[in-house]
C-alpha cells in the first residue's frame, strides 16, 4: 500500500530511505544532493560504483548509514540535463521498487520511505509513477513523503 505523507522524507523513522539517482556520475542535486550532504557515505558508495563498474537503469545498491538504516541509490533516470524534460525512466523505477521491496522483505519485513520518485528534477509524470507505485507496493507498505 502507498502511503502519501506530507513532510519530511529525512525526517522519517523508515529502515530504508530509497531515491532515485542517475547513472552518469551526478549526485549533486535534488534529493540525491540532500542525501549526499546528510549521508555522505551514500555519494561516496554510488560514485565508487560508477567508476569501478558504471550504473545501468534499474539498479539498487543498498548502503548502511548510521543505526543500521539502508540508503537505497536506485538508478531511475540515465541522464540529468537538459533540465525541463522527461528523464525518469518508468521501467527503471519498477525495477528498482521491485528491488526494494523484495530486500525489505528478506531482511525482516523493513520499512521503506521515499520521495516523489523520479517526478522532481527528473521530470516524470507522478501520476504514471504513482501507478507503478501502487502495482509495486501492492501487497507492501511504502511511504511517499512530499513538500508541496
């Protein structure tokens, strides 16, 4: 079940804070840049992964920040530029959600919080991903936290 929350995705109690991210090496603005100053290890995780083996849509890496809590990078859009266009990619959400909740589940039926996914910078349309979303999430419990 999806939840919709308005508040603070960082102020959430979740085991695991999940976001998108791009595979082209940038982590430096959105949510993605909120969490590179909050959880450092996060960026430093991600851009490690981008240099020794690259990113491709869909995949998840799973990083252990403080109190056991997982930060999940998940590759939603390839690129971030040009600004004003679509860059979110629908199949790589559903892959990278599917990602999420199936490690949630085998690691103790964890809680999983995020944002809008792929609807902010990346420019999707948030009620196509809130379909997939649903889909996804199902039989599962996801928050969705929101500013506006």
């Amino acid at each position: 079940m999806v939840n919709l929350v308005q508040g603070d995705l960082f102020k959430s109690d979740a085991d695991i804070l999940a976001h998108g991210c791009n595979c082209r090496g940038g982590f430096g603005s959105g949510v993605a840049g909120i969490m590179a100053k909050r959880f450092p290890k996060a960026r430093a995780y991600y851009l490690e992964k981008f240099e020794e083996e690259g990113w491709n849509l869909g995949d998840v890496q799973f990083v252990v920040v403080y109190g056991g809590r997982y930060i999940a990078n998940c590759a939603t859009q390839d690129a971030y530029y040009p600004r004003g266009v679509c860059h979110a990619d629908y199949d790589a959400i559903r892959k990278s959600m599917e990602t999420v909740k199936k490690f949630a589940e085998e690691n103790g039926k964890l809680t999983i919080a995020i944002p809008k996914i792929g609807a902010g910078l990346a420019g999707g349309d948030w009620n196509k991903i809130l379909l997939i979303l649903e889909e996804v999430f199902n039989d599962y419990d996801v928050t969705v936290y929101y500013l506006e």
